[in-house]
C-alpha cells in the first residue's frame, strides 16, 4: 500500500502519549495536545536533555524502559530518534493506570460539592492558624460523590501538615486527559494540590490510609502534597 499521500499528523495530534520534535538546539519544531500539557509540569530543557541523554548513537530509534514522573504524568518508557542531523523526536509512554479494587459502594457516598466542602474546611482551618493562604478553584469542577466525613478528615490533616508554612497555595483542577478505572468505568479525575515553602510529615501515614480509604491517590512531597481524586458520580 502506497502510504507516501496519507497525512499522519492527526494521529500524532490525538495520541495520549506525549511526542516532541527538537531542532539541534533545542527548539520545539512539533509537539502533540498531549505534550503541550506535559509542557505545563516540565521544562523544555529538562525534557531536551532527556532526549539527548537517551538518543541512540546513529540514525535511527531506540526504546528505554524507565519510570518518569511529573506531576499528573507517569510514564513508563520513551522512544527518542532521528533520521537527520536536524531533528529529534522523543515520545513518552504513559503508564497504564492500575485498577482499583476496592469495591466502591456509590449508595453509601454522598453527592458533594468539593469547592464548598474545601472551603469549609479551610474556613475551620483558619481559626486556629493565620497563615496567608491562597486558593484556586474550577467553579465549573461538576460534584462527586464521596465520603463527606471521611474526606473532610483528609483535608484537615493535610493542611495541619502546612500550619508552619509562611504562605499556603491550593489548586483545585480537572486533569485533562486523566482518568482511573473504577468498577470497570472510566472515571474522570481532579487534582487538589497544596503547596508551601514546607511542610510538616507527622501526618503522612494517616493522609495515605485515608486517601487509600477515599480512593484517591496521594503524592507526598517536601513542600507540597497532591491528591487526584476520582469524580465519581
């Protein structure tokens, strides 16, 4: 079949896997949907070099199995190539989400408004501590369903962890292009993210139990901690 008149670029363009073309100096020639929102947690450098650092030693394509994390992005390999001096490509694999089997009993969670609920409990927060805090929100995140109690729980024990912090940062955001499996469904996913200058980590184990517990996954950081919430409905 004769392939020279197809047009492949829509195909890159709707691929979930982040792909980059560089010019020798680094420039970006092309990327995909999916790289430029990679290119809102990594710089352009960094992912440069990691092309550099993983390109084969001639013409060609070489696959590394390597784990690579940057804030919502997981991957599990990258392929980096080139066919001329003038251009290199690099392709990142994402990691398959794992699937949750903790049976999810939707009957027994409640349908919440997550701002409202955030608010509350930044609100009882304050009362007892007057760090300078900022916060973020979709007004358009639609409502879950959640363990109200439980969640609430997890979020005072997350910003206990910043109640030294000279200033606290709260984003809450829809994960484009992320979901998890949940009961064999694909379940769309919301980051709330807590950043400061530091932290404390008295409060680490009990933050992952009760994520695990919400079903959420948490990322525990020096300064920040990251929960991606499922918006299960």
């Amino acid at each position: 079949m004769n392939t020279t008149s197809i047009d492949f670029r829509p195909f890159v363009e709707w691929d979930n896997n982040p792909f980059i073309l560089f010019d020798p100096k680094g420039k970006i020639l092309y990327l995909n949907n999916s790289a430029e929102i990679l290119l809102g947690y990594v710089s352009k450098k960094e992912l440069f070099d990691l092309a550099l650092a993983y390109a084969p030693q001639s013409f060609g394509y070489k696959t590394t199995s390597l784990s690579l994390r940057y804030e919502a992005f997981n991957f599990y390999s990258i392929t980096v190539g080139y066919e001329n001096e003038e251009q290199l490509a690099i392709r990142f694999y994402n990691a398959p989400r794992l699937r949750n089997h903790i049976p999810v009993e939707k009957e027994k969670l409640t349908l919440t408004d997550i701002n409202l609920l955030l608010e509350a409990n930044i609100a009882l927060f304050k009362t007892k501590n007057s760090n300078p805090l900022q916060l973020l929100t979709d007004p358009d995140m639609p409502q879950l369903k959640i363990d109200q109690n439980r969640f609430s729980k997890l979020l005072r024990k997350v910003l206990e962890s910043f109640r030294a912090s000279d200033s606290i940062r709260i984003e809450l955001k829809l994960l484009v292009g992320e979901h998890v499996i949940i009961d064999d469904q694909k379940i769309s996913i919301a980051q709330l993210s807590t950043m400061a200058n530091g932290r404390y980590v008295d409060n680490d184990k009990e933050i992952k139990t009760l994520s695990e517990e919400c079903n959420i996954r948490s990322n525990l950081q020096e300064s920040s901690i990251k929960l991606e919430i499922p918006l299960i409905t």
